[in-house]
C-alpha cells in the first residue's frame, strides 16, 4: 500500500489508501542488482471506485488510460526507467499525477462558425478559372472545318 496522500491540484487530492504499489523485477542496465532486487514498480488505482475524483474526470482518465484501465476501471501505471525502487515509485505516481491533470484539464472551448469573406471567395474563384484556362491549354487543339 501507498503510504502518503498524492496531491494533484487544489481541489483533488488521492488518498494514500486508494492506491496499491506492487514491486517486480525489472530488466535494462543494472547488473546484478536487476536479477536479484525488484526494482519496477506497478502502481493500481481504482479509477471507477475512486472518491477523490469527480465524475468528468473519471471518465476523462478512463478514456486517457486505454489499454492500462481494466474492465473492473483499475488504472496501472508501470516505472521501470530508473535503478532503485525508490525512484521508480516516484515515477510512477509523478506519471499518474500527470495523468489525472490531463483529465482535469477544462475542455477546450467550442468552435465558432465562421464565413469565408467575399474577397477570399473571388479570390478562389478567379485562381479555379485560372487553373483551368491553363489545364485547357493543354489539351490537344480541336481541328474546325
């Protein structure tokens, strides 16, 4: 289990008890230290189950996760760039941080529709007669009796 609490914003806030840390070997550089010592870290996180998260963010991380989210909503983050477990678990929660920031995040505000102005529409215009004043050109030339 996750001791200490992580701090996303202001107003979110994972509870330590919410997620679960599990230590595996690790392959990569590192000697013997990475056959003997479990260095990777899998860090769970109950997204559905969650009561630190509002609603639009669950389903904003359940979308942003995809294949790391399984069918019961449970988040896995994996580290294993760096030697020590330690640093490792650092990773792993600075990664799900991130995660739940982007799910946060307000969405962006909706397009407004817009018109071509009357000059760009001539301007299209007068360029498609040109094109195709120069295509005609090219065309073999019609034999007149």
């Amino acid at each position: 289990m996750a001791s200490s609490d992580l701090f996303i914003n202001d107003n979110i806030t994972i509870f330590g008890w919410e997620l679960t840390e599990q230590f595996v070997l690790a392959g990569g550089p590192g000697g013997q230290n990475v056959n003997k010592v479990a260095t990777a870290v899998q860090l769970f996180f109950p997204v559905l189950s969650s009561p630190s998260l509002p609603e639009r963010v669950k389903r904003n991380l359940l979308r942003i996760g995809g294949r790391k989210v399984s069918k019961d909503g449970v988040l896995l983050v994996e580290a294993n760039r760096f030697r020590s477990q330690e640093r490792n678990r650092e990773d792993a929660r600075e990664r799900l941080k991130e995660m739940v920031l982007e799910a946060a995040a307000p969405p962006p505000p909706a397009r407004r529709k817009t018109r071509p102005t009357k000059g760009s529409i001539e301007r299209r215009l007068k360029a498609k007669a040109g094109r195709a004043n120069i295509k005609k050109a090219r065309a073999k030339p019609t034999r007149e009796d």
